[in-house]
C-alpha cells in the first residue's frame, strides 16, 4: 500500500496552548457497531461546538453545546463511507481534535503523541518489514520540515491539504528510501490557520497537526495508529 503523508492544516489543542482551559475530551467506540462515544469535561458553561468531517473538509457531524459542564453522547456513524476523519471540539478558550477511521463500519481509533516533533520522531510497524520514521519540525522563519524514512518497501506522496479539502502542495518519493523535505510556507502562498499533517505508510497512518500564524509555524500533537499488530514508538536520537 502506498504511503501518503498529507499535510493538512487543522484546529486542536497544540502543545504550548496561550488559553488555559480543563477541556478533558475522550473518544471511545460505542456499545454498538458503528458508533463511538464522546466524554466532554470542563466545559465551564462554554458554548462549545462538536463536529465530525473528513479529510476533504466535508462535515459529516455538527452540534452545539450550550451552557453544560460535562457531555456524554453517542454517534451513530454508520451512514458514513469508510475512511478517516477528524472529530473536533472547540471553544473560545479551548480548541481539541481526535482522529479515527471507518472501515466498513468497523471503527479505529488514533493514538495521539508529541512524538513526531520530537529529534527522534515516530517509529510505526507499516506492514512489511522495515518500520517507517516519521519527524516533523519547524522554524520561526516559517520553514516546514519533513522527514519519512525507511521507505524501501513502500511509496510515498506527500501533500499539504487545506481544511477545506484543498490540495496546496504535493510530491512523490519515486522509489527513494526515504522523504526529507523543508517547505517556505511563505513562498506556498499558504495564508495563516490550522491544518494537519497526515502520514500513511502500508497499516500506519499519522496526521500531525500544525498550526501557521503570521510570524512562525506551530506544530501540535500527532494522531497516529497502525493496523499492522505493533504500536507506534519513539525513535532514539
């Protein structure tokens, strides 16, 4: 299976937050086939939106909590095409978003991580035999740094996905053995918001998200997950 490393930029909590909030979010799979469950605390009497879409932007799920300090809510997501998407939280303090993916209405929960950002970065079981590495980093010029390795036994593409579905860059590793690229998001003409970056490679799927602003890049936590029996890890410097 080919690896796609997507960047696409989108909303959540990022590491180093200016907003302090209790926002506690936590998916689960529901009692039921096709369903997942959704555990909200610290809401604070915010009026707090919740919503589901996939990677092309499309939103699949909306709705708006008002006034509560905890939400618990089942969602049937069985009318929904197999695939992976981004469940969202947001309000004026606080913003959260998890990933998952729908494979004939069975559901698959992501990790999440800070691993990716780390020197080391994220080391993922992909299917064969080598382990996919996986960093992401970038600098206050608005540099973005991308780095997937080990690739002998898979193809890559590599994409920046605005929310709204729209591809803005996009390359392929053309039987290399690994990815190594840094992007002026200036020079991409790429205007200021929240996107992710999303990674798959064989049974693993990272979507790492980064935040860009006026004057620097922000990259906040990793959701990752692999269908291949073995967990993700931490690289060794």
């Amino acid at each position: 299976m080919n690896l796609l490393v997507a960047i696409a930029l989108v909303s959540t909590t990022f590491l180093n937050a200016s907003v302090s909030s209790n926002l506690n979010l936590q998916l689960k799979t529901g009692e039921m086939p096709g369903t997942v469950s959704i555990q909200l605390d610290g809401l604070d009497q915010q009026n707090t939106q919740l919503s589901i879409q996939d990677l092309s932007g499309k939103k699949w799920f909306s709705e708006m909590i008002r006034k509560q300090t905890q939400f618990n809510k089942t969602i049937d997501l069985k009318t929904m095409p197999s695939g992976e998407y981004l469940l969202f939280v947001k309000n004026k303090r606080s913003q959260q978003s998890r990933a998952f993916r729908l494979d004939n209405k069975n559901v698959v929960l992501f990790d999440i991580s800070s691993d990716a950002t780390t020197p080391g970065g994220l080391v993922q079981e992909a299917g064969a035999a080598s382990r996919i590495i996986t960093r992401v980093s970038a600098t206050d010029d608005q540099t973005l740094y991308l780095h997937v390795s080990n690739l002998k036994e898979y193809q890559a593409t590599i994409r920046i996905v605005a929310p709204d579905g729209d591809v803005r860059w996009e390359a392929n590793s053309n039987g290399q053995i690994a990815i190594a690229k840094s992007l002026d998001v200036k020079a991409l003409m790429i205007e200021p918001g929240l996107y992710f970056v999303h990674i798959q490679a064989g049974d693993a799927t990272v979507i790492q998200e980064v935040e860009i602003k006026a004057s620097k890049l922000q990259p906040g936590m990793a959701h990752h997950v692999s269908n291949a029996g073995a967990g993700t890890e931490m690289a060794k410097k």
